[in-house]
C-alpha cells in the first residue's frame, strides 16, 4: 500500500494557493485582491512561504494519510 495523503494535499493546496486564481496576497492596488489573475515577485514570495507553512503543519502536525488500494 502506498501513502497517497502527501501527494493529493500538495497538488490541492498548490492549485489553491496559486497566486492570482483564488486571490493575490499582495495585490498590485491593494492589499489582498480576488480573482485578478495577475501576480508578482512579491505575490509569488507570499504565496511560497504560506505553501510551505501549510504544508508542514499538514504532514508534520497533522499527519496525513490517504492509503488506497
């Protein structure tokens, strides 16, 4: 049986986590813009670090699993 959690947490979190689909965290005229489909250095940094951060806390902390099969 192989460990499916890590793969279908990361691909989620990195489809909603992409700058400019949900929301740009900074935006480029305020400081949270929603659905602008653009993005930025800075708005791409963000972004990076809250990816890693939940990331963590989901594998670390959490300790997801997803086994199928």
């Amino acid at each position: 049986m192989s460990d499916w959690g890590p793969v279908f947490v990361s691909w989620i979190l990195f489809v909603l986590l992409s700058p400019g689909l949900l929301f740009q965290l900074p935006g480029r005229h305020r400081v949270v813009e929603f659905g602008s489909f653009g993005t930025s250095g800075a708005a791409i940094m963000v972004h990076s670090f809250l990816y890693f951060a939940l990331v963590c806390i989901f594998f670390l902390a959490l300790k997801v699993h997803l086994y199928i099969g």
